[in-house]
C-alpha cells in the first residue's frame, strides 16, 4: 500500500508539471546562478541537475553565473585584500587580473558538471562574439576601477549556441570600446542577456527566500507580484537583505519583455523545480501587467499558463 501510494504521488507530480511543460517548451529561460548554491557542493550538483533536467524536458536555460567569494579567496590566497566601495568591489589592473581567471575557472567547472550529465555545455565570458560590450561604471561618483556598466549585448553567439542545442554558460566579463577586460555584476549581466535573448523567465538564485512586506518577518514572504507592485515596493525604500538592487533588475527585466522573473532561495534543495514546476512555487515570481497570477491546475492545464 506504501509504495503504491509513493508511486501515485510521483505520477501526480509529473501531472502537475505537465502544463508548464507544454507552456515553456522551446521556451528560453535564464538562470542567474550564485550565493550559497556555488559554494556548497552539494547545492552545486543540484543546480545543475535543475538545469539539465528543464534542458531534457524541452526547455532552452541558459546560465549567466557569478564567483563573488572565490574572487576574494584567491585574492588572499595571492596576499591582495579586497576593497569595497559602497558594496561593490574594487576592481584595479591586478584584482581585474585575477577575477577574470577565477571566473573562467569556475565556468569550467560548471560546464564539466553539465556534460556529466550527458547535456553538452558551453562556457563563454562577454567577450566570445563581443557579447557584452560596458563602459566604466562609478559609485556615487568614485572610480571603481574595471567594473562595466553593460551598454550593448550582441547574443549572436548565444543564440548560435542554442540553435546547436548546446547549453551556454557565462561569466560576466565585458570590454570596452579599447577591447579591455571589464568585471559586471553577474545579477546586471543576467537581467540584460535576459533582455537581449527576449527570455520567457529569468529566475535568480540568491541567499534568501524571496520578497517580504516585512524583511523581519519571514511569514511575510510574497509569492506572487505584478511589476506595478515591485515597483511600489522599490519606491517604499524599505526592502532588506540586499533585495533592492535586485528587485529594480527584476523590473527592468520585465519591462523589456522578460514574462515573469523569479527570486529564489538557492539553499532550498531544487528550487528551480519547485518554483517552475509546481501551483505555488516556493519563492517570490515577479510578472508584467499583462500576465495573470497562477490559478486552478484545471484551468492551468486548458490554458497553458502558470508561474
């Protein structure tokens, strides 16, 4: 009775998926892959089986991935101690140096895990086919050294690559119109691949569980708001947690025709899945004024919507 039992369970699970199977198939969604998920190596493999696995079902995930706190540990490990300017690190010739090594390093690793699981990945930086193309960007007027603000992406190469059914995987490191090597915040980098590539969903994976009412009060936590929502909340100035920034990413993206953006707790164990592929997801999904909130799996399955 047990097993016959956990084995309905499985079946309903797979029913549930099935509408946003058929709703996002050849569908392309990016996925902003740092925090605690690249650090832990069990979140990692994880992650990437998320990833494969919405590759196999039909999806298009293309993953755009950060390297924040490997920059500082090889930047000890050489004797140089990282600087921050108003939370963004400072990027002079030597840091930029190393950042661009650590962050083709950890691209490496993550297209070796992809290719374990028998999907062909690609790594590439913003610079292979002159993807992401920046100008210097300041803090409050203070030079930060080589930290690009991206003006132009050029996703020939990103579409090349998946028009070949491979997975590409990107670091955020741009050039300017001198061809030199520029630092981007990986979050900036998603949301305008995202943009570039017109993605159906960009879903990032962060350190905490979505969004709040009251950052304070982790029962407050939003499953689901429309962009005129978010943008109430940005102008409210009371997000916490890092959450402003990303939230104003978020509605840039959607305003630029990203569908629905998700924010995600990537220490929950496939997360991924669980936001994309069940009624309720499991972190905050953020979506334009001419999407409609999740609503019954029977409707659901007539029309093909959902988060």
């Amino acid at each position: 009775m047990g097993t016959e039992f956990n084995e309905m369970q499985k079946a309903e699970v797979l029913i549930e998926a099935l509408p946003y199977i058929q709703r996002f198939n050849r569908k392309i969604i990016v996925v902003k892959y740092g925090g605690s998920a690249m650090v832990d190596e069990h979140l990692k493999h994880q992650v990437i089986q998320d990833v494969v696995l919405l590759k196999l079902v039909g999806f298009k995930p293309i993953i755009v991935h950060g390297g924040g706190k490997e920059i500082s540990r090889w930047l000890h490990k050489t004797g140089m101690e990282p600087h921050f300017v108003n939370g963004l690190r400072v990027t002079d010739e030597p840091t930029m140096e190393i950042a661009e090594m650590v962050l083709n390093k950890v691209n490496k690793s993550l297209v070796q895990l992809v290719n374990e699981l028998g999907v062909k990945a690609v790594g590439i930086s913003g610079k292979d086919g002159m993807m992401l193309k920046c100008v210097k960007k300041y803090s409050d007027g203070q030079d930060i050294g080589f930290v690009g603000e991206i003006t132009e992406v050029n996703p020939k190469v990103i579409y090349d690559l998946l028009e070949k059914d491979f997975l590409p995987i990107i670091c955020p490191i741009g050039f300017d119109e001198q061809f030199l090597s520029y630092n981007i915040n990986a979050d900036d980098a998603a949301c305008a691949i995202a943009r570039a590539v017109d993605a159906e969903k960009l879903a990032f994976l962060t350190d905490v569980e979505g969004v709040y009412r009251d950052f304070e009060d982790k029962s407050s936590l939003i499953s689901e708001m429309t962009v005129q929502e978010a943008q109430a909340f940005v102008s409210e100035g009371s997000l916490g947690g890092g959450m402003l920034p990303k939230l104003q990413n978020c509605i840039e993206a959607i305003e630029n025709g990203v569908s629905r953006v998700h924010i995600l707790d990537g220490r929950i164990p496939h997360c991924l899945l669980l936001e994309i592929f069940t009624n309720r997801g499991i972190g905050t999904a953020i979506f334009g004024s001419g999407e409609e909130r999740y609503y019954c799996p029977e409707h659901r399955l007539k029309s093909q919507g959902g988060r």
